[in-house]
C-alpha cells in the first residue's frame, strides 16, 4: 500500500496546530516509509494461535490499517502472542511471547529485517542501553524465575543473560541503568532490579508497591512507577491496593508514594504526558498534575471499553486499546486529554477497528 500522501497532510496539521510561526513559512517533510509518522497498535491474538498482528493508525486518524507485517512480509505471520514493541533507532523490534523470538523490522516500512529466536523463554519487553538489548523472559506462560536476555544488536543474538529476582516483566533504561518491574500473573512482585549497563550485572534493587507495572521518565528525569496491587486472585485475603510512587533515580530511592484507599482497587493502566498523569481504575479514567500532593477524589471521565487492554497519552489524545471478548476483532478508542485544543478531556474523538487483543501503542515519529 502507498500512504505517503497522508503521512504529508498529517504532518502539515501537526505542526501548523504546534507552531506559530509565520504563515508564508513553508515546511517540508520527507517520509521514510509508508508507517511513518502514526500509530502502531500491537494486537497480541489468541494465545496458541498464530494470529497476532499490528495495525497502523494515521495520525489525523483518517485511516487503519491492520495487518501491516503480513502485508509488508507477505510470506510470513508474526506469530503467537505478540508482547510489545521496543524501537532503537530506525528499527523496531517486535516481542513475540509464546513464539519464543523477537522480529525486527523497518520501523517505517515494516519490512523484516531478521530475527531473534534463540536465548529466549516467554520474553515480555525490551529495552536499549550501551549499544545493546534486554529482553525480560518468565521462563513460562504465567512467571516464575525468569532473567534477562542481553542481545547483541549486530548479530541478533543472545550473548548472555543476568538473573534477577522473580517474574522480570516491564523494562526501562536511562543513564547506563536498566530497570526490570517484578510482576507476573499470580500478583507476585513488589521490586525494582537496578542492572548497570556496562558490567551487565545486578548493582541493586528498589522495593516499590505490589505488582510494578508501568515506567515512565517525566521531564525533570524521575521515574514514575504504577502499581497495580495484588488482585483478588489467587488469594482473596492478599488483595492490595494500587499505588503510583515517584523515584529520584539519583539516589534510586522512593520519594513519593500515592496508595488509592481500597484494596479492591488497582492501578491497570498509567502513563505521564507534560505536566499531567493519567491512570485507570476499572474503567474509569483519573488525570492529575505531577506537581500534586495526593490523588484525585473526582474522575476526568469513564471510557465506554469493554475490556481495557492499552493504554497510552500522546498529542493531547488518550488512546485506549479495547480487547473485546478476546475472540473478535478489538478496537482503539482515542479520546481527548483536556491539554490542548480547547476540548474537554473524555470526548471521545475516534473509534477505529483493530485486530484481536490490542494491548498497546507506540508512536512511530
């Protein structure tokens, strides 16, 4: 398919809503590939079924495309379970659990560039630092004593792994330090490992909330940690609530913690944009300054998903992956965030077909 066009108009709307510079001033913008400049949505398929995929959203959300790896390798289907996507420079690098292996594709084209397959057990997410990669593997479908595969990004192999503490899940890097979240499907974990890029070794640990989810960096450089709280499941007495805590990587020391009130609820989704963070509890939606003292009393609105998969906030919208009955073609529903455009956060402004299990977004600039 050839989308170039709308790569153009959507780039030219973008920056004449961002900038206020002359009108006669002319901007020109080349694409590098059909997927520039949108929205990836990562759909995970059907566990035991070789289904997953990924669908691309323009920005100006005039158009979907859902199935844009097989479209692009025609000969090949992405495999069982697609996890997540990590981009390092011009690729992108696509975690396919219950496949085992990780492709790596053109970020812009999605044309295949090769492989990771050996190394691997279960892997979950990735990230980059000192020039190579690390993937968090649980060892088993539902967690366990996993560890982290570090990749050579020349090669496409794995050259060594680093054993952490159990259930290594969500992955972020800054400052020659990678962060490994502890978390898997029993509720299990309530640590941060803190591996040193260079040595390639365990240099310590962060003890946060139960069940470590999402990180983020805002931009002043601490990092933001949602917790989800232990679920009812597998013991109902254990349950916990959620938490959103904020730590000085400086120091890697916890220096603020938010716990919502009941322990029935949890943190599911979380993301810091600008000077705001946004989460979600059951379906409804919070927004509050970073700059606050507690947690909001008053949800920003309630999204109408039928079962929330993904989460994200880029470009004054709320993107929200709607999984469905898991068996049926899913769909992203983006919403306004309330920071620009004078509309009013929750207005939804898109509904678009996804494929099964949309469970994440990521922003091909």
């Amino acid at each position: 398919m050839k989308i170039n066009q709308l790569f153009v108009l959507a780039i030219a709307a973008i920056l004449s809503l961002a900038s206020c510079s002359n009108d006669t001033e002319s901007i020109s913008y080349t694409p590098k590939g059909d997927y520039d400049s949108g929205i990836l949505v990562l759909n995970e398929g059907n566990f035991g079924v070789n289904n997953a995929e990924v669908s691309y959203l323009s920005f100006d959300l005039g158009s979907v495309y859902s199935e844009i790896f097989h479209t692009e390798n025609a000969s090949e289907t992405l495999g069982d379970t697609a996890q997540s996507i990590g981009f390092n420079g011009d690729l992108a690098y696509i975690v396919v659990n219950a496949s085992n292996k990780i492709e790596v594709v053109n970020r812009y084209t999605f044309k295949k560039v090769g492989s990771i397959t050996t190394g691997l057990s279960f892997p979950r997410y990735i990230a980059f630092a000192n020039g190579k990669a690390y993937a968090t593997n649980w060892n088993s479908q539902f967690g366990g004593s996993g560890f982290v595969s570090v990749i050579n990004l020349g090669s496409n192999r794995v050259e060594s792994t680093i054993t952490v503490a159990d259930n290594p899940n969500k992955i972020i890097a800054q400052n020659g330090k990678v962060y490994v979240a502890h978390n898997d499907l029993a509720a299990q974990g309530n640590s941060l490992t803190v591996i040193d890029a260079v040595s390639q070794s365990v240099t310590g640990s962060i003890a946060v909330g139960d069940r470590p989810d999402t990180m983020m960096l805002d931009d002043s450089g601490f990092l933001w940690v949602s917790c989800n709280g232990k679920s009812s499941y597998p013991v109902a007495a254990d349950e916990s609530a959620g938490k959103i805590m904020k730590i000085d990587l400086s120091s890697q020391t916890v220096v603020k913690t938010f716990a919502l009130t009941e322990n029935t609820a949890h943190v599911n989704y979380f993301s810091v944009y600008g000077n705001h963070i946004f989460y979600v509890v059951g379906n409804d939606v919070f927004k509050m300054s970073l700059s606050e003292t507690n947690l909001p009393t008053t949800k920003a609105f309630s999204s109408s998903a039928q079962y929330i998969y993904g989460f994200a906030v880029k470009n004054n919208r709320i993107y929200i992956a709607d999984a469905k009955g898991f068996n049926e073609n899913g769909q992203a529903l983006i919403y306004a965030s309330g920071d620009g455009g004078g509309v009013a956060v929750g207005t939804l402004l898109k509904t678009l077909e996804t494929r099964i299990g949309p469970n994440g977004f990521y922003f091909n600039l």
